[in-house]
C-alpha cells in the first residue's frame, strides 16, 4: 500500500510540475517578442539608411561601415551586424514558437536561446498559486499521512488475515 501512496505522491507531483508548462511557455514568448521589439526598435534606423542608401540591403550598409575611412564607422559595423544577427535569430526563435504546444516545449528544451531561456525560467512565477514551499509542505504532509495510513493498514490488517486464516482451517 505504500508503494500506491507514493505511486500517487509521484503522480501529484508531475501533475504540479506539468500544470507550469503552458506558464513557462508563455513567458518565453513574451519575453521573446520582448526582445524582438527592442532589437527591431534598435535596427530601425539603419533599416532606413539601408533602404534609401542599399536598396534595403542591411549586409551592404555593414560591408560599407566596414570599408569606411572612418575610424567611429568602423567600429559601429559590428554593433550594426550585431543587432542585424540579433534580429534574425530572434525572428526564427519566433517562428519555432509559432507551433503546437508540443513543438514549442521540445524546441525550448532543445534549440532555444540558452540566454533568453535562462531568464525566463529566472524570473518564472509558479501560477495557480503553487509556489515551492507550498509544493514542498504539500508533498512532505501527503508522504507522512500516506506513511502513517500505511503503518496503521500493516498493523489491522495481519489480525484481520490471521483470524481469516484460522476460520478456513
């Protein structure tokens, strides 16, 4: 019977622990249009130099602060392809999330931005109103009443075989 209670304990718990999944998924993605804003915010006007300038081509406008006389110019290209890159990966980090909820807790397991990943599990708050140390007492009192129910069944329930036992003799 003890092996049933803590069957049902483990059952609890993974209960608790799947309850957080659309949680965390959520917060992921809205840290992550987040961060898109911000970086497309970032690169807006060089998007617009781009366009006037390289026909929209922000590679050209990098290559071009590259190859620039200019020491201060040579110096932005990387901060420019920077948040050029930035972009691109956040805007595939998007589109991975855009599937099913399955596809977007195996890539969040799997291939998402370790950094923006990490912040969100950072700053996750339990929702349903769990918290820790409520799982925590939760588990701990169901595995000492599920303890006790146990010794107290072990206890009544020999005598009860034993007499069974005698009549059928």
């Amino acid at each position: 019977m003890f092996k049933d209670y803590a069957r049902l304990t483990v059952f609890f718990c993974c209960v608790l622990i799947g309850v957080q999944i659309p949680g965390v998924l959520t917060l992921y993605q809205q840290r992550l249009d987040a961060h898109l804003n911000e970086a497309q915010q970032a690169l807006g006007g060089f998007e617009q130099t781009a366009r006037r300038h390289f026909n929209g081509d922000l590679d050209a406008l990098v290559r071009h602060y590259r190859n620039s006389p200019d020491v201060v110019f040579r110096q932005d290209a990387d901060s420019v392809a920077a948040i050029v890159e930035r972009v691109s990966m956040l805007t595939e980090e998007q589109r991975a999330m855009a599937a099913g909820q399955l596809a977007q807790l195996w890539h969040l397991i799997s291939f998402a931005d370790p950094q923006l990943r990490q912040d969100t599990l950072d700053n996750y708050r339990y929702q349903v109103l769990l918290t820790p140390t409520a799982i925590g007492w939760g588990i701990g009192i169901a595995l000492l009443l599920s303890v006790v129910v146990e010794l107290l069944m072990t206890l009544l329930l020999p005598r009860r075989r034993e007499r069974r036992t005698a009549t059928l003799r």
